[in-house]
C-alpha cells in the first residue's frame, strides 16, 4: 500500500489521478477508512455535524461506496452504489482494515494508494494507518500555505449552513494545515528514509513529466514515454466526474466536476494576507513549518 498524506486542497486528488494511469497502480477514491475502526462505525459517519450541509455528509461517504460498485460490479451506476451500500451496511462489524485489504485484492494492483485528508487530521487516525500497514509507503504531499489558506476558506463557506466569523475560519483552516503537516513530518521522521518521498504539489502539477519519473523510481514501477502519455490524461480515471447521479465525490468536487490537469501559479513568498489577522505565534509556526517544506 502507498498512501498520501496530505491536508485538503493540496493536489492529492489530481496526484491519484495522475498515479492511477499506471498500469501498475490502481487509485482509490478517499474512502474516510482511518476515521473509524470498523464499517459499522464508519457508515455512522452519516450524523450531521450542526452547522454542516448534509449534502456534504453524503458527499464524503460516497468514495467507499463507489470504489465497492466499481470493484465489485466494473460500475458506478446508481443501482450499483445502492448495492454497494447494502453490502457495506451487511458488513457493519468488519474492521475498516479488513474493508481495505478486500479491495486492494480484489484491483489485483501491484500498488494500491489511497488518499484521505482526515487520515492526518488526528493523531488517532495517522496511527490507525500506520499500525495497520507497517511496510507501506507514504507520499507526503505539500502546499504553500496561503494557497491552500484561501483554497480552504473557500471550501468551508460552500459546506456550511451558515457561514463563520472570517476570524473563526481563518483559525480552522490555518490549524487544519499547520497541525496536518506537523504531524505527517514526526510520523515520517521516524521512518526509514526509503519509506516516504515528499513532493510539493505545485511541482507535481506544474511539471508530471518530471516528478512522476521520480516518484515511480520511488516506488519501483517503470516509466515510458507510452505510460507517461496515459497517466496525464488524468481524466480516465475512474473515479473522475461524479457518477450518473452526479452525486459521487471522493475527492476534490473542483477536480472531479472537470476532471484535467490545469496550470497552477508557482508558489510565491509565505506572506499571509493581513485581514486574515493570524495570531503572531501561528504566523511564526506556519512560517517555520513552510520553510521546512521548502516554501
């Protein structure tokens, strides 16, 4: 198994897409499997935080339904879903462990990856990954921390059912992106170094041809310009668009509603907006920790 590690709006859908054009690797959708220890407790997932739209609820629990139609009927229709989710409910007492290893064998992938920003959003769940899978690999994949400010802020105003105090939001995001990476780096400090590779999703984005070569060597996979070809045309993944009902996500709606690379801007210097009125010790922290990224 190979995971990315990386907060939301940091490229990794666009990452497991491009990853899933290889004919040795098969990309999961964010499947949430790390938030809770069986099935059952997962599916619970369905209670609607206050203040969050339930359509996003529904949004994030349909990756583990549509990677069970898809592998278990080669579809995604909304019948398959359905049936997908009576299997899921009818397996309520299985380790959400068991549930990932069921799949990974049945893609008959030699490289499975999967991507879920709340795998590092607690301590719990980054350990729950780690300990089930001792020899996996990780990507750990970065941002620049005002794009992915302003890329957060935006996303959680379309989630919500009423939108927060900008100070409020500013804190949430700013924490989600400063503790996520926090914790991936002393997870990853105490691996081989073999084990992780930590790309920057800009220069993913920006230059495929010149990470992906890298990034298999990591993993051991071969690379051609016949395979380079395919894994750009990040729109054949499976798990692009948004299914018959157009109610499938997974990943990133942005990506997934127009599922192809598109140019992203360098990254600039690591000057947080002054309205944003980040609290001085947070700027330093996020500052150091960006540095430490390579921002």
């Amino acid at each position: 198994m190979t995971f990315i590690l990386a907060p939301a709006r940091s490229f990794s859908t666009i990452c497991a897409a491009l990853l899933d054009g290889h004919p040795d690797i098969f990309s999961f959708p964010e499947m949430l499997l790390f938030t809770a220890p069986t099935v059952g407790e997962l599916l619970n997932n369905r209670r609607i935080p206050l203040n969050v739209n339930p359509e996003f609820v529904r949004q994030r629990l349909s990756g583990v339904y549509r990677a069970v139609a898809a592998l278990h009927e080669g579809s995604q229709s909304d019948a398959a879903v359905e049936r997908a989710v009576s299997w899921l409910e009818g397996r309520s007492g299985w380790p959400t462990t068991r549930l990932m290893d069921h799949l990974a064998e049945i893609t008959g992938a030699a490289v499975c990856v999967e991507k879920t920003p709340e795998t590092i959003a607690t301590d719990e769940a980054l350990d729950a990954c780690m300990k089930a899978y001792p020899e996996a690999r990780y990507i750990h994949l970065t941002r620049h921390p005002v794009d992915t400010q302003r890329s957060m802020q935006a996303g959680h105003q379309q989630t919500l059912r009423r939108p927060l105090r900008p100070r409020v939001l500013v804190a949430i995001c700013a924490s989600a992106w400063y503790l996520g990476h926090a914790r991936v780096v002393r997870a990853l400090d105490a691996l081989p170094q073999g084990r992780w590779i930590r790309v920057r999703g800009e220069d993913l984005v920006r230059e495929p041809t010149v990470w992906l070569p890298r990034i298999l060597d990591w993993i051991g996979l071969n690379w051609t310009e016949e395979i380079s070809k395919r894994m750009l045309r990040t729109e054949l993944w499976q798990f692009s668009g948004t299914g018959q009902s157009n109610q499938l996500f997974g990943g990133d709606p942005g990506y997934l509603n127009a599922p192809a690379l598109r140019p992203v801007p360098a990254p600039g210097p690591v000057n947080f907006e002054p309205e944003w009125h980040v609290p001085p010790e947070m700027l330093r922290r996020m500052t150091e920790l960006a540095r430490h990224l390579g921002y």
